[in-house]
C-alpha cells in the first residue's frame, strides 16, 4: 500500500498492518495537529530535558507520514515482550487549551504480548468514534509501564479558588492511574510555589525533598507550555526517580477576586431583606438601606467618609441583598497590631465622640419625632386611587427619602441606646397582634390594616400577596412598650409596605405589576408622571433565582462569588443566654421534641414558631436583630455566625448548644443495658 508525504511529496510504503509511527524524540512528535495533544506535549516536555520515558506514537489512518512500522518498535520498547506496556489515546481533540476531554478515550495498561497491543491499538482507535462530536484523529501513544512507589497528579495552580501562588497535589501510593480514573482517593495538599506543604496531609507519602522536585517540575512545564499545567506523575519505586506521564493546560480555574475585593455577606441585612429581589425592589429598599446604614457609620466614625462614599455598606449581589461585612465592623482586621498602631481609626472615633455623646441623649426623642411624622403621613395621604400623577410621584419621593433616616435612627438606636428589660420588641407586638387577628377571624388583608404590627413577620415583596403566618404559638411574650429601636424597625415595614401600594396603584393605571418590578426608580417616577413604558419592558426578563450565597465571599472580576475560607465553628456568637439539648430541625414538617432550628438566615416569618423551639442556630444573623430580642424574651438559646451549620447539623443531629458562649457540639447518644 502506497501514499504521499504531504510534507515532502515523497512516495513512501506502509505495508504494516498497524500503521505508522513515530518515536517521541521525532521532532515530528511534537505536532499535536498530527500526534495528539498528550503525545505532542511528552515530546516537548522531552525536548525540553523534562523525566519523560521513551516511547512512539501510532499516527492515526491517513497521515500520510513516513514512519517505522510500530510492531517493530513494540519489539524493542517491549524487549520482545517481556516488559509491559501503556497504550493510551492522543487525540488531536484531547489536552488542548480549552478541553481536556479527560477520560473520555481509552487507556489499555499493562499490555502484554504482540496479540495484545494489536487489541489495545483497535480499543483505542475505536473509543474515538464512541465520543459525541465531531471526529478528530485518534494517534495512540505507546510507553513502557512503571512501577510507582508513589503517584499523582499536581496543578501547577489553584483551580478551585483561582490562585496561581498556590500548587494542588493529590498522590497514592502506587501509579496514578486509580487516581485519576476515580477508583481510589488520594491524599491532598496545597503547596506553595516552591514545594512548603501548607497542610501535612501528605506527609507520609512523599518526603520535604520531593515536594520540592514537584514544585521544581510545577515551574518547568508552566515555563515550556506557557501556562500552569495539571501533570500526572509517578517516582519510580526502584530508583525513585520522577517521571512525567502526562501534562496538559489547566482549563477551567475558579473564579479569583479582584485584588482589595471586599468580604459580602448576608449578614444582618438577611432577616430584612431574605428573598432575592426584583430591580425595582432593589432600588426601593436597599438603595435607602445602604445609605442609611452609611450615615450611621459615618457618625459614629467607624469608617472613613470617602470609603463609605467609594464603597456600598449594602448591595445586590445575583438579586440578594448582602452587606460589606468589613464596613459593618463583623471581620476582625488582617493584623491587630497594625490596627492598634494605626492613628486614623482612634483620630475619626475622638472627632465623633462629642456627636455620639450629643447624639446619646437626643436620639430618643428624634426617633419618636420621626416615627411620629411617619405615623401622620401614612394615616393623612388620601386614598391612592385619588391620588394624582404628581401626588404619586411626591409621595414616592417621600418614602424613599424617609427610609434613609428610619434606617439611619434605627442603626443608631442599636449602637448607643440600651433597651430596658421591661420593654417589649416588635416580633412580640407583631406575634400579639396576630394571636388576636386570627381569634377573631380576621383575613391577611384585614388583618394587617387593622393591626400593621403583623407586617413585621413578612418581607416585603412588590409581587407576592401578602401571606402572614397561619397562627401564632399561645404563650409568647407579652410586648410590652416598644423601645426606639423597635418603633423605628416597624415603621420601615410600615413605610416598605406603603410603597408596594404606590407601586400597585401605578401598576394599576398602566401594565402588569410583575412588568412594574423590572423598572429602575428613575423609570419608576416617568412611567408615575404619565410616560410611556420604555420601548424594551416587554423584553426584560426577571432574574432565574440561584442558590442561597455563602454566608461570607469575595466577588471575581466577572461578578462571580468566590467562598470564603471560613471554616468550622469560628465566628459563631451567643446572642441568647442558656444551655440545652435538643434535636437538629430544618422547619420543614412537624418538629421532633426538642427542636433546635438550623437556618442559614434568620427570617422575620421564623417568629411564630419560636416559643416551640428549645434553641436556634443560624449562620447568619445579628445579635440585635428581631429574632435575637425575641429569643431573649423568650429565654431561648440562639447562637449566630455559626458558619456551614445547615451541612454541618442535618436534620435528626443530637446537639448541646450554649447560646451564651456560642458553644455548639454534637451530642454523644448512648443506650443504657439493663441484665
């Protein structure tokens, strides 16, 4: 059988029956185009002076190379049989910059006899047709097998979190193939750029001095391919020499904050604001949110006033409201020392302090003065229907501009004032009020214009009607006179309401409310003046709600939410003094006896079924929020910033939880026998 070398236009001869190949130290080895990415990358590494082990490659059918005939080299590489071999793919689809199409070809190891690498050449060559898409030559790469005193793969990068300073081992003992086909798990490590394991759990398989050869080997390939590399590798258990088995691009790195990415969280903001958001709910609440919240700090001194200008205390992050948990004081700084050196932070509290200490004893009566000039607005404006296009607007106006100072007053109040014991909070006022609603039968709507107290269990929501609690447990706390604090958290509910009904009655005279939740507020008072829609409402579409945010995470520089490392039990605070047993309870179904409440965010609705509940575990919350005071009202154990504990205590866990220390533990069952 005759062809023509595209290259040369000389005739060449293939009588072999297996094809044609190529050794690895032919510079035509190194073209992925004609040998595949695995082979054409050991060709380089080889080159480059890297541990490869020698061997060939079976160009694929209609390569039209000149070659030797591969049952020849099998003969020698094989020593006649006697030494066994890998034959793996080397598709020219296969290790590429943007698919590594890992496991997806057939690898024969430990190929014995002439009979058997014919057998495993058609294996490999076939498996290439039993991949979707379309057809890319299939070569086959042929090298001696190796026993491995250990094996594994090493990243010459972070793929998970997205760092290039870091190097990711995963090693067994043997050869790397059960690692990487998944039959076994190895033990990992993180190693920094020159080899220093970041953790030990890889102590016992490789020594100090071998981690830096990795580390050696992580810097040559990323030098020789242009990019960090995933390299498959195994020590020879005779000589304990290193050897490269494969070494591709990396092709999907995790999402890397941006340099100075500020630390997000749910944090206190999730109890009011617990659903994901439509736009115009976005600039609604969060908007007057933030800067209330900005205001607040900037008083107090706790942040400089152009970081609060550069950077939101609140914002979106995928529709959720999320706080900079930095500006809010909830992330110790990087280097106490440093922080205690630091002139600025003392400098900005002593210029604040004669405020704060003005402000102490004025705040009281500047909440009641604005929680009275809401009282009277929301009960003075006319029915809505009556209102005109320039009394919609006015009124818009004025809530978005209220809730800026509700919200300041209201972080104020929390940060200065002490809330006497006998005094009540609006979760008991509103769980009284609903008691008291549903005796007497009343329906959502009546009941929430009658006593508005109730609106304190509910978010807000511009779309969703209005869907109190089906009742309230008998027996919770009497609510007592609300303290400043409490007035000003129920009138921001008040006021949220009072703008979804502005909002519904634009809607009303115009399109469908769930079309008036995609405007922005600027849209929001044109479409109110009597403007048209914008040309393309019909085409905007709500965002598909994700999963709940981690309780802590940087953003990438594509918006992408990259974890935090927080781990275990750190952070977790005792908002709510006493220690108990109970049952782990995620509130779905009826709870056990016992119930301890395992959120991820403490949520206004969670009210009603407290008094039932014998603790509460949350990962995210505040210790001043509604549901704390409620649980201190109630003498019940709550404990917050307990991070990962919807994973870390499913339901049905036997827990010991100390709402005074934070302590939370896994509690040991044991059975008694009796002879």
């Amino acid at each position: 059988m005759k062809g023509k070398d595209f290259v040369t236009g000389e005739r060449i001869s293939r009588p072999q029956l297996t094809g044609v190949a190529v050794e690895l130290t032919d510079p035509r080895a190194a073209r992925a185009e004609l040998t595949g990415g695995k082979a054409a990358a050991l060709a380089r590494a080889s080159a480059a002076g890297l541990p490869v082990l020698p061997g060939f490659v079976v160009l694929p059918a209609g390569a039209n190379q000149r070659g030797a005939d591969p049952e020849q080299l099998w003969r020698r590489l094989s020593d006649e049989g006697r030494r066994p071999l890998a034959v793996r793919s080397s598709s020219s689809a296969e290790d590429t910059a943007d698919s590594a199409m890992a496991g997806r070809f057939v690898s024969v190891l430990d190929v014995r006899g002439l009979d058997a690498f014919r057998a495993a050449l058609r294996a490999v060559r076939e498996s290439a047709a039993a991949v979707e898409g379309p057809p890319a030559p299939m070569a086959v790469l042929v090298q001696p097998m190796l026993e491995c005193r250990v094996g594994g793969v090493l990243f010459g990068a972070d793929p998970v979190a997205g760092r290039t300073d870091r190097l990711l081992l995963s090693a067994l003992p043997g050869g790397p193939d059960r690692l990487v086909s998944g039959a076994a798990q190895g033990e990992s490590a993180r190693l920094t750029p020159r080899g220093r394991p970041l953790d030990d759990t890889v102590s016992g398989l490789l020594a100090r001095a071998e981690l830096r050869r990795l580390a050696a080997l992580a810097r040559r390939t990323r030098r020789i391919f242009g990019s960090p590399q995933d390299i498959e590798f195994g020590f020879a258990a005779d000589t304990g020499r290193l050897h490269v088995f494969q070494s591709r691009p990396i092709t999907a790195m995790g999402p890397r904050p941006r340099r100075g990415a500020r630390l997000l969280g749910p944090g206190p903001v999730a109890e009011t604001l617990p659903e994901p958001l439509l736009p115009l709910e976005e600039d609604l609440w969060v908007t007057p949110l933030s800067h209330g919240l900005a205001t607040a700090l900037d008083l107090g001194g706790a942040a400089a006033r152009h970081r609060l200008r550069a950077l939101p205390v609140v914002r979106t992050v995928q529709g959720r409201a999320v706080a900079d948990l930095g500006l809010l004081g909830l992330v110790p700084p990087r280097s106490r020392l440093l922080s205690l050196l630091n002139p600025l932070p003392p400098a900005r509290r002593l210029a604040a302090a004669w405020r704060m200490g003005r402000l102490r004893g004025a705040l009281p009566g500047l909440a009641l003065a604005l929680q009275a000039d809401v009282d009277r607005e929301l009960a003075t404006t006319p029915p809505l229907a009556e209102l005109t296009p320039a009394d919609l607007v006015a009124a818009l106006r004025w809530s978005r501009g209220v809730l800026l100072a509700l919200h300041a007053q209201e972080a104020l109040a929390g940060a200065l004032l002490t809330d006497s014991e006998e005094a009540g909070g609006g979760a008991a006022a509103a769980l009284a009020a609903l008691r008291h609603g549903r005796a007497e039968g009343l329906s959502d709507a009546a009941l929430a214009a009658s006593r508005p107290e109730v609106l304190a269990l509910v978010p807000p929501s511009l779309t969703r009607p209005l869907r109190l609690p089906a009742h309230a447990t008998d027996g919770g706390p009497a609510p007592g006179t609300l303290t400043p604090r409490e007035g000003l958290r129920l009138r921001v509910r008040w006021v949220q309401e009072f703008q979804t009904r502005l909002v519904r009655e634009v809607a009303a005279r115009t399109v469908a409310i769930d079309r008036i939740a995609l405007l922005r507020w600027p849209e929001l008072l044109d479409v109110a003046r009597g403007q048209p829609l914008p040309t393309d409402l019909a085409w905007r579409r709500p965002r598909q709600p994700g999963a709940p945010l981690p309780d802590a995470f940087r953003l990438a520089g594509d918006e992408a939410v990259v974890a935090s490392d927080r781990r275990g039990g750190e952070g977790a605070v005792g908002v709510s003094a006493g220690r108990v047993w109970g049952v782990a309870w995620d509130g779905g179904g009826e709870p056990p006896a016992d119930a301890v409440l395992v959120v991820r965010h403490l949520d206004p609705a969670l009210a009603p079924t407290l008094p039932s509940l014998v603790g509460l575990i949350a990962q995210t919350g505040s210790p001043l929020s509604h549901l704390a005071v409620l649980a201190r009202e109630l003498r019940l154990p709550m404990v917050t910033g307990a991070a990962a504990a919807v994973e870390r205590f499913p339901p049905g866990t036997p827990l010991v939880v100390d709402g005074g220390s934070g302590e939370i533990a896994v509690r040991e069952l044991t059975c008694e026998i009796r002879g």
